[in-house]
C-alpha cells in the first residue's frame, strides 16, 4: 500500500527562512534535455516535462527504467554539517495506479555512507507517495549523525504490478539546513504584482527582494534577475512575443504570462 510522508493542500508551500541547497531546483534550466537539468547529477528513466508543471515552465517526469529498476533523479552532493536538522520538501504529482515514489537522501563521509539512526530516518523513509489527483506537498526534517560532511539527494520512482508504463512528476524541491515553514501561496501570488504588457522594461512590486526569471515561450531562459519591489528590469533587448515570468523569494514560485510589444 501506497503511503504519503506529509501532503499539504494544493494552496501551500514550503517558506525556507534557510537558503535551497540545491542549483536549478525548479528543473528550469535544461542545456542538454535528453540527459538531465542543468545543475543536478544524474538522471535514470527521466525525461524533460513542459505540460505538466507545479509552477514555471518545466518539472520532471519519472517512469520505472523497468519492474525491478527504479527511475531517479539525484542531485550534486550538498556539503553538510553532522549533528544539525535539514529538511527537504517538494511537489509531487501521483496520480497513476503503477508507478510510486519517494525521496532518498544518504548521510555520507567523502568515501562511505552513515547509517542514518532514529534521527535520520526521516530522509530514507519505508513509505511512499500516494494516489492523488492533484499535486501534493512532501516534506521530511532528520539529523545528520556524527561524521556527516555530505548529503546526498535522491528521488526515485519504482513500479507497482510489474508494469512501468505510468509517470509520475517532480517539481520546486528545496533542501535546507534547519526546519520548514508552511505559508500560502496564494497570499505570495496576490502579494506580487507587475505590467503583463511591456515594453523596454518589466516593473514588479514584491513582498521582499526576489529573482525574476524570464523565458520564452519554448522555455528558453532569457534573463534572470534579483530584484527589490519595484525595481525595473530592462526588456528593450527582447523580441516581441509571448514570455513566461517566474518570480521566487527562494521557497514559493510563482509564474505570470506577459508579452512584449
């Protein structure tokens, strides 16, 4: 039986006051598609997602390599400190009745793994993701035991009935030292307001100082800032179109269409 870590509504997500340990954790930004996000790893059964997305304009989709072979998408080893609380949270939409998932994250010397104890059990837990028809939110908090100086974050997603057909998808992960807080999204969303028509330039008010990244259309990132509320952002050098706007305080994203005149 399927079982879910921790599911908050669709209207939540995770506000880190720690910064994301993790490069590119909205699968944004893909040089090379057929292999695996810019800034991560490794990818094993997991292939580029435009359609079906949390938030921005990518996720990942995960289907079992085969019955006995787990797909996966692990991350660049995180430096990390022994004896102090992490957590990770993210989205992961399971709506399939063949595949389930969890996250697997290992406690790691610069040549061997650590058992991770009570206190760690948390990252490599007995349960997975549940049957559900909507993107839900998992998180987990553990202790890294004595010696840790690595963690190591893996996803993974295993078969159900010996088939291997059915995907399942990951979005917006964060890994954090320290403990996760939950806010509303929406509150974020109403909070963030900027011109969808634009010119030579965009203008965002913002609750707090966040990055703004444009892209085309097809997904291509264009321009990435950091920016305060209110701050213009020059797009005198972009084609007239059809662009996707995404604005993270480093925990929630958001996403807005604009077009550029």
């Amino acid at each position: 039986m399927k079982k879910i870590f921790t599911i908050l509504s669709i209207a939540a997500i995770a506000s880190l006051s720690a910064q994301n340990l993790l490069v590119n954790p909205g699968f944004e930004t893909w040089t090379d598609p057929a292999a695996k996000p810019d800034g991560w790893n490794a990818m094993n059964g997991g292939s580029k997602e435009t359609v079906t997305v949390h938030s921005g304009v990518n996720s990942v989709k995960l289907i079992p390599v085969a019955p006995n072979t787990n797909a996966n998408i692990a991350a660049v080893d995180v430096p990390a400190t022994e004896n102090t609380q992490y957590s990770v949270g993210y989205w992961v939409l399971d709506n399939v009745a063949n595949s389930r998932g969890r996250h697997w994250i290992q406690f790691r010397t610069a040549s061997a793994n650590i058992t991770p104890g009570a206190g760690g059990a948390a990252f490599q837990p007995s349960t997975y993701t549940s049957d559900a028809p909507q993107w839900v939110f998992v998180s987990a908090t553990a202790t890294t035991p004595a010696t840790t100086t690595i963690l190591r974050f893996d996803y993974r997603v295993y078969s159900q009935n010996n088939i291997i057909t059915d995907p399942i998808y990951f979005d917006d992960v964060q890994l954090v030292q320290g403990a996760l807080a939950v806010t509303d999204v929406n509150s974020f969303d109403k909070a963030i307001k900027m011109n969808t028509i634009v010119g030579n330039e965009l203008r965002v008010i913002l609750p707090a100082r966040a990055t703004v990244n444009i892209y085309s259309a097809e997904g291509r990132l264009v321009s990435s800032n950091r920016v305060n509320s209110g701050e213009a952002i020059n797009t005198s050098s972009l084609a007239k179109g059809n662009y996707i706007v995404t604005v993270s305080d480093g925990s929630a994203t958001i996403s807005r269409k604009v077009m550029k005149n």
